[in-house]
C-alpha cells in the first residue's frame, strides 16, 4: 500500500505538468490583434500580441518545469540493447543509385533550364525547382525522413564519376586545415542567402550558381580530397545532415552498399554527441538569424524604421543624398547589406553571451564558447520550425504549380505532357490567413519547446542531478523565451 502511494505521488506531479502543459498549448494557439505575416493579406487578431506572448512563455515556463523535475534523472538512451535489438529496413543499394541519378538529372535540368530557357521566373523551372524543392525541400525531407541526401547527393555523384578520370579528386593534393572546419559550407551558405535576399530574382542567377557550385566542388576535391569536401565544404550536404538530426529515422550503411532505416530516439542521440566546433554553432546562428532578416526587412514597421529614423540623419550629414533619389536607393541597398551582416553576427553573439552567463550558473570549468560546442544543437529546432513558418506558405502557392512547370521546364511553351487544366479561382487560391497564423504560432512552440528537450537532455548527460540542471538551464531557458517572443513579433508585422 505505501509503495502504491508513493507511486500515485510520483506521478501526481507527472500528470498535472501534462496538464498544465496541453491547456498552456491550448490557450497559446487563442487568436490575438494584429498582422499575420503571411503573403501581404491583412488578417486582425483578436486578442493584443502581447497575451501570445504571455501564453507562449508560460508554456515553455511549464515545459521547462515538467522536464526538469516531474521527468525524472534518467533518460532514454538510444544506443541501449532493446534498440540494438530492433531490426531496420534496409534499402537496395540500386534504389538509392536509381535516386543519386535522378538528383543528379534533376540539378542538370536546373542549370539548362536556368541559362536556356525563359527569364521570367514564374514560368521557368529553375526558380520553384531550385529554391522550393532542392533547398528547402531536401532540407524538410530530411527533418522527417532522416538523411536521405547523404546517400542520393548528386555532387558525390558528380566527384565520383569525374574521380575516374583524375584520381587526385579522389584524394586531394593537400593536407585539409583543422582550423577551417566547416567554415568553407558556412561560407558558401552566406552566399546562398545573399543570393536570395539580394539577387534580381532571374533564373540565370540559379544556373550561374549551381554551375559555381560544380566548380566548387571540383575545385576543392582536387585541393584536398572528395571525402573531405563531402564533409566541410558541401553546404547542402551540411544543412540536410543537421536538420536530420531531429528525424525519429537513423540512415546507416549496411553491407553490400545497402542501407539500413532505423527507429530511434531524435533527442537522446543529440544529447550523446560530442561537443561540436565552433564553426558549426555559427551555421546554426546564421541559419536563424538570416531567416529572421529576411522576415523583418520586408516588414512596413523595417521600412519605416529606415526612411523615417535613420534615412533623415544621413540626409543631415549628406544634404545631397535629398536631392538625388538614384543614390537613395544605393544606401537603402547598403543599409540592407550592413543590417543583414549586424543581425547574423548579433544572434551569433546573442547564443555567445547566454552560454557565458550558463557557464557562470553552472560554476563548470567551461566558458562561454565550450557550452555554446555543447549547447548548440538547441538551437537546430528554433532555426528549422521557424524556416518553416517562413516558407511554408510559399510552398502551398508553388506546389501546385509544379507539374505545369515540368511540362515545360524552359518557359518555351512546350507540353512535354499533358496536365489537367488549373480550375482554381483567384478566391480558391487565398489561404484563411487566420490558419496561416495559428499554424504559425504552433510551430513556433513545438520548436521552442524541442529545443527545452534538448538543453535538459544535454543538461542531465554532463550532470546527471535535476535540481542542479534545473538552475543551470535558467539562462539558456530565458534566451529560448526570448527567440519565441521576437519570432511571433516579426511574423505579426504587416508587411511593406
């Protein structure tokens, strides 16, 4: 009898903080007053921002107060005997040959149809198939399915077939800098994003950068090897295998060039990685810093907040900037340049600065910089959820489009098949902006409240004490509530 009642005591506080945690989701997903940043359509919320903000923060308050002492001190461990035990599916390694190909014809058609075909992007292929289905769509499909890009990356294609030829792409000519890291994919996606924020939208920009990319490729395989360049220079490769990392699905290689598809647990193989390179936590920064400008700078309250607060000053300081409209558009684009640098570099030193005051509460031997190598994977699920929220709009739009697009990938007004003709009205093609937002909203929360999950599984693996984990999570806990404020803010912005 007392062992029953001090089970039913145990798990008393387990099921309250359920409770509690459901009606904090519920209560959040309540509508509030103002813009939903979803393609330009107003939509009026409600209820003020501000009690979104109170709910979403409770919420992780709670999240956090569950996980920390209504949880207990074990942890699931992936790597124990009943998960070695489970047999995988394995894959046929000409099915996954059959797939690399496919890619890799696919990222061809992109670049002919790119530099070929029309330059208007709304009828060539390039532009939806570049930017919605190879980026974000391989990096989506690897969050759910694992990482499948891995083994179907159509540059490993590419440097396989060219190594047959020069055997030096196969090894390299020189030894790889440790100090480089993967500092070369973080490089390349900075140029990526810039592409995309501030290119002219034109399909021959897809074909001149994936033609560079080949180059790239190539170019860095002959320094220093095909193996290498896979693992520190393909930024595609990078980005898919990160965001794999939360997929509840484990790729590995089998014999015979097979491949096995596992269960496991997502978190608990996070939580047993060890410390990445610094490198790596500023691709996770700049992967949601970048999504965040690219959020706020098309907003009306950005625009505003240049051409009424800082544009005045400069024509105070340069009077003839007042009289030459052509020069205002060139520090309009300058100003974009150097907010776009100051915002991934702040969110940088933003994830910097908490990590150092998480030192601090913990008392450990490590600073600032050895908890945000630890830490860092808290902040994969902030960075993709919101990616999410960003695009996910643009992917209803475009989808549908796609078929028509590949009947005729050039723009040329060709049928390469025939499709059902497109009965949609102009009012069947608009989204309730109310889901929108509330799609939004929830998808906010489930990656602020994964990324609690994985600062307390990390947490529990170096201490292993939940009262003590509980008070060093403290400032990582706040900058996560922090994230989740600004991200709902910047998407209820009206757009300019």
């Amino acid at each position: 009898m007392m062992d029953d009642a001090a089970n039913g005591a145990t798990h008393a506080p387990r099921k309250a903080g359920r409770l509690a945690l459901w009606s904090a989701l519920i209560v959040a997903c309540v509508p509030a007053l103002a813009h939903a940043h979803a393609w330009n359509i107003p939509y009026y919320l409600p209820v003020p921002l501000w009690l979104y903000a109170y709910a979403a923060t409770g919420t992780l308050i709670i999240s956090f107060m569950v996980l920390a002492f209504a949880s207990g001190n074990r942890l699931a461990d992936s790597r124990s005997r009943a998960n070695q035990r489970k047999k995988g599916v394995r894959i046929p390694a000409s099915l996954l040959r059959a797939g690399q190909r496919a890619s890799a014809i696919f990222v061809v058609l992109l670049i002919v149809s790119s530099l070929a075909g029309t330059q208007n992007p709304f009828l060539n292929l390039s532009m939806s198939g570049f930017w919605i289905w190879f980026y974000l769509g391989s990096v989506y499909i690897s969050a759910m399915f694992g990482d499948i890009y891995a083994f179907t990356n159509p540059f490993a294609l590419l440097l396989r077939v060219a190594a047959r030829y020069f055997p030096t792409l196969e090894t390299g000519r020189y030894p790889y800098p440790q100090c480089l890291a993967w500092y070369p994919a973080l490089l390349v996606y900075i140029v990526l994003i810039a592409l995309e924020l501030f290119g002219a939208g034109r399909p021959r920009d897809v074909g001149l950068f994936l033609s560079g990319y080949v180059a790239y490729a190539l170019a860095g395989a002959f320094c220093f090897g095909r193996e290498r360049w896979l693992r520190q220079f393909d930024t595609f490769g990078m980005l898919c295998g990160l965001c794999a990392k939360l997929s509840p699905l484990k790729w590995s290689a089998a014999s015979g060039d097979e491949v096995t598809i596992q269960l496991r647990n997502p978190v608990a193989d996070i939580a047993q990685e060890k410390p990445s390179h610094i490198s790596v936590v500023a691709f996770l920064s700049f992967m949601l810093a970048s999504t965040a400008y690219d959020g706020l700078r098309d907003t009306a309250t950005w625009n505003a907040f240049f051409w009424r607060g800082v544009y005045p000053y400069l024509v105070q300081l340069f009077p003839s900037l007042g009289k030459n409209y052509a020069m205002s558009g060139e520090v309009l684009l300058t100003w974009q340049w150097l907010t776009f640098a100051a915002i991934g570099v702040g969110y940088y030193g933003l994830f910097r600065g908490f990590c150092a005051l998480e030192a601090i509460a913990s008392r450990s031997s490590f600073n600032g910089k050895g908890v945000a190598r630890q830490f860092c994977f808290a902040l994969l699920p902030i960075a993709l959820f919101y990616n999410v929220c960003h695009y996910f709009t643009l992917f209803l739009d475009q989808g549908r489009k796609i078929a028509a697009l590949a009947a005729d990938p050039l723009g040329l007004g060709w049928k390469l098949f025939s499709i059902p003709p497109n009965q949609d009205s102009a009012a069947q093609s608009l989204i309730n902006a109310a889901y929108i937002w509330h799609a939004q909203v929830i998808l906010i929360l489930v990656g602020h409240i994964l990324s609690v999950y994985i600062t307390h599984a990390i947490s529990m693996r170096r201490i292993n004490r939940a009262a003590s984990t509980a008070i060093n999570q403290l400032p990582l806990l706040v900058l996560t509530i922090a994230l989740t404020i600004s991200g709902l803010w910047i998407l209820s912005l009206p757009l300019a």
